[in-house]
C-alpha cells in the first residue's frame, strides 16, 4: 500500500483539472511553510500537554457545532430525513452532553453525517471548476472555495461564542486542536510521497469526487461510530479551516 501510494505522488504532474498548478504549487509551498514554522509545532506541544480526554471533549465540542451547519446543509440538498437526524443528534449532544463536550448521540446511533456548502452547491448542480489551493485553507476548487468562505462567514461558532478575542482563540484552539489529529498522517505523507503537492491534490480530488456522488445520488455521508477523531473516537469539526477541505463533483 505503502508502494502505491508512493507511485501515485510521483504519476505526471500535468492534470486537466490543474490548470492553475504554478499558482497552486506556490501556495501549497506557503501553507506547508507555514505549518512547519508555526502550526505543527504548536500541535505537537498541544498534544503533549494535553490530555487524550480533553482533546476528544475539544473535538466533540466544536463537532457539535459542526453538525449544526452540516444539518443546515442537509436540509438545503434536500436530504430532509438526514436533516432531522442532524436535529436530533445537535440536540442530545447539546442537552445532555454539556453543550456537545460528550458525544452522547453516537452510542444511540445518531452518527455524524458532515456536510458544507460546496457540497449543497454540487447538489445544486453547480460544477467544481478547477483544482485551487485555497491560502490556510489548503486544497479546494472554484466552487469549494465559495462554499469556504460562505462557511466561515455563517459558521456556528460565530454565533454561539460572543466577543471576536473569544471567538478568535476559541476558532484557533479548534484548528491546533484538528492539527494534532493528523500529525501521524502528514509525517506518513511525507514519507511517502515523491511529490506532496500531486499527492495530496490526487487523493483530495478523489475523495471529494467520491463525496459528491454520494451527496446527488443517496444523500449519505455519515462516519462510523469512532471514524475520523482524536485518537479514535467521533469525527472533525464541519465548520473550521482544516489543511483538507472540498473537491470536485463533475
């Protein structure tokens, strides 16, 4: 696996749907600076000091507040019955899991389905548009972008944490606090990969591409119990900048 993975970073460069690989390449190199001086080291620390179980209660927290904008979402695809699910699960997470600090939902079956705007807009029929390396934000498209920006300027936790200091460290803790998730999974990519900027574009592109066929034909995009969080258990925030963010759909 290891192997192959190794030969898709080194496959040709030159892709259809990359026509702006200079610029991409350029900001890629940026984002990957930038994590290297400043956002992995501040991760490592955050993961060393601090403990697995407030870690998972950060990450349930501000996934909470994910689910929110992914059941919003839903409800604009028109995924209506996965819409509801979405109430319900905010709600008992909200309720009886310290406003989403325990993941209280999950053992009664009601699993995260994360969702964004890119993704109503692919429902909607809009097209991806080229491959773009979004500045912070990292892999997206045209139409992704879009949905980024909608996004952050609507995300929940714009209005359910008050004062912008508050909401700046709060927003901050939740990137640190989703870095230290894929320290493993970057140091392996870089291990691995003969050309990180092909690499990661290819599999980002897939997995979006994967995304948005599930999104217009079944309307599910629900984790299993456990996948995608802090050492293993729930799932990361919908609604914060992440180094993988959205992908093409035709």
């Amino acid at each position: 696996m290891l192997a192959a993975a190794a030969a898709l970073g080194g496959c040709a460069t030159h892709n259809p749907r990359d026509p702006l690989e200079p610029y991409n390449r350029a900001m890629f190199r940026f984002n990957s600076n930038l994590d290297k001086v400043v956002l992995k080291p501040v991760a490592t620390g955050y993961r060393n000091v601090t403990p697995r179980l407030m870690r998972r209660g950060v990450s349930n927290f501000f996934g909470n507040l994910g689910d929110v904008w992914s059941t919003g979402n839903e409800f604009l695809q028109g995924h209506v019955a996965l819409g509801f699910d979405g109430v319900m699960r905010v709600g008992v997470n909200t309720v009886f899991g310290l406003f989403g600090l325990l993941d209280i939902a999950t053992p009664l079956g009601l699993y995260r389905h994360p969702d964004d705007f890119g993704l109503t807009l692919a429902r909607w029929g809009v097209g991806s548009g080229p491959y773009f390396v979004l500045p912070f934000f990292g892999p997206s498209t045209l139409r992704d972008a879009t949905g980024t920006v909608v996004g952050a300027y609507y995300s929940p936790t714009r209005s359910a944490i008050h004062g912008s200091q508050t909401r700046n460290l709060a927003t901050g803790l939740d990137i640190v606090n989703q870095r230290a998730q894929l320290l493993s999974t970057t140091d392996l990519l870089e291990q691995i990969a003969i050309d990180p900027y092909v690499f990661t574009r290819d599999a980002y592109l897939q997995r979006r591409r994967a995304q948005v066929t599930q999104t217009r034909d079944t309307g599910v995009l629900a984790t299993e119990p456990g996948e995608g969080s802090p050492d293993g258990a729930g799932a990361p925030s919908a609604s914060a900048p992440t180094p993988a963010a959205s992908a093409p759909g035709r």
